[in-house]
C-alpha cells in the first residue's frame, strides 16, 4: 500500500515531437497541501490533464490512491474515483442560486428539475457542509450570476468539492482576486487540505509563500527542486529560470513583453 495519494513516476507527454513532460517523478500525500510552480510552458498543467486522463502519456506511470492507474480511465470515471479538478472556464450556472448549483453539483448526472424538487437528505447535509467552508453561507440563496468574481472562484471549487474527491487539482484559484480574496482563498486552502489532498498550479509568490506546504518547481517538465517556499526561493537556479526575471525587471528599463504568468512577487 502506498502512502502516496498520487504517485507519478517516469512520465514522458510528447506534443508535435517535443517533450512537454520529460521523464517527470513526483509524489504528493494524504491530507498534503503542495503547490506546482515554474516559468509558462514548464508543463504544469499538461500534468493535470495527464492525471485528470485528458492527456495521454507516451511513457510513465500515474497511481492515484495506491491502486488507480489513470491511463486505464476515462475522465468522467477518474472524477468518481475521487480526483477532483476545478477549470478555469467557469462551470456555474448564473441563473441558479449558489444552494441549486451545489445540489446540482452534489447529485451528478440525476435530472436537474426533479432533483432541485427533492433533495435527498445526505446530500443537503453534503451542501450545507460545503457552502460553510467555502464561506458562502449567507449568500447560499443568490443567484450566481450576481457574485463577485472571488464568490464565483469559491463557488467553482465548492462545486468540486460537493463532490468529495480525494484529490483536489487547482490551477491558479486566486487569479485576478483582489488581495482581501486572496487571503480568504488561501484560508480556504488550509481548511479544505485538512482533510483530502490539494495540488495547486500558482504564480503568485506571495500568496504561496504564506503555506507552510511544499512547493515543486517544474522546468522543462522536469522537477527542478523540491521543498519549502524559502529553500526554493533561495535556489539559484529557480532564481535563473523563474524568479529571478521578476527581480531584474524592477530595474530593467523596459519590460520584455510577456508578463502573464511570470512570477508575481
Ligand atoms: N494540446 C497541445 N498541443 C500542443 N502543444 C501543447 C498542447 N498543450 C500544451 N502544449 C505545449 O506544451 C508546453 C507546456 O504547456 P503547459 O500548458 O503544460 O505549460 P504551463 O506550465 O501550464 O504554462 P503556463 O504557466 O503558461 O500556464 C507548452 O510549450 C505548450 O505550448
Ligand atoms: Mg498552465
């Protein structure tokens, strides 16, 4: 039995000839909080289309809870099996109430006008859990197209976790927040990792670097290093390939163009 949630190991993905993921090993654990940074094109989120079966790999492994291997699934099966992922494109539906969406959410497939009829009492129960941590309790009959954008974030991943995965897969959930929304969403973080696993695609500096959690730096879809924010954050060569560029353009004369996805420190 393995004391890993998720245990990828030698992982090739290949798109037109270039590897994208390139021989990548990484675990994460139970309960574990790890966020995944590096520069744009590193391969992070092509490694959660490999666990989440959207991308198949050319090589390599990937054992979800000891014993799922998620080449063998589709993904609608991998989501029921526990491995939960919240998009960027939004899933909500703006006409529903905050409550409906997650009753929606919590029952699945079953036909939504009979289910907003008559809700089952575990899943009430699964619904109002959710909607107190993620904090929209008060805001439970809203319709959410009326949120604010952090609102709608929360609900997103209130969305996913009505669903109980095992495994929660998050790319950048703090995008275009205000910093009063950030810190609520990294709340959030501590609170839902204490009980299932969250792997979190970031790059704001500052919002990782109030976690006590691991952070892995992919580069050139490898593990360049491994480990708390300040040993990394100390590391030459993360500073070489992602961070550093942030320091130099404080007093660079000009920007050199792209500057979504870089570092923010
Ligand atoms: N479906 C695809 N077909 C071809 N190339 C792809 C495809 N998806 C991703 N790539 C390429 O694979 C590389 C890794 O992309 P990926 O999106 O995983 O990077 P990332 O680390 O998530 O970057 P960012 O921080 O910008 O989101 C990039 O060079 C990208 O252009
Ligand atoms: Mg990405």
């Amino acid at each position: 039995m393995s004391d890993a949630i998720l245990a990828v190991d030698d992982l090739v993905v290949s798109f037109d000839g270039v590897r994208v993921l390139d021989e990548l090993s990484l675990r994460i654990g139970y309960s574990e909080l790890r966020f995944l940074i590096g520069p744009n094109g590193a391969g992070k989120t092509t490694l959660l289309d490999v666990i989440t079966g959207r991308v198949r790999p050319v090589r390599g492994t990937v054992v979800f809870d000891g014993r799922v291997d998620v080449r063998r699934h589709r993904g609608d099966e991998l989501a029921r099996l526990g491995i939960g992922r919240k998009f960027q494109a939004p899933s909500v539906f703006p006409e529903l109430t905050v409550r409906e969406n997650l009753t929606v959410a919590a029952n699945g497939s079953a036909p939504l006008l009979r289910l907003l009829g008559r809700t089952p009492a575990t899943v009430a129960d699964r619904v109002a859990r959710t909607l107190a941590l993620i904090g929209l309790g008060e805001r439970a009959s809203v319709r959410a197209g009326l949120l604010s954008h952090g609102e709608k974030q929360w609900l997103e991943i209130g969305i996913v976790l009505v669903q109980e995965p095992k495994l929660l897969l998050l790319d950048e959930p703090a995008a275009g927040m205000t910093r009063a929304e950030r810190d609520r969403t990294g709340y959030l973080l501590q609170q839902i990792s204490t009980d299932r696993s969250v792997l979190v695609i970031e790059h704001d500096m500052q919002f990782v670097r109030q976690f006590s959690a691991t952070v892995t730096v992919l580069h050139a879809g490898r593990v360049l290093t491994e480990g708390p924010m300040a040993m990394v954050q100390a590391n030459e060569q993360v500073i070489d390939v992602y961070l550093g560029r942030q320091r130099h353009a404080a007093s660079a004369p000009a920007a050199s163009g792209k500057e979504d996805g870089d570092a923010r420190d």
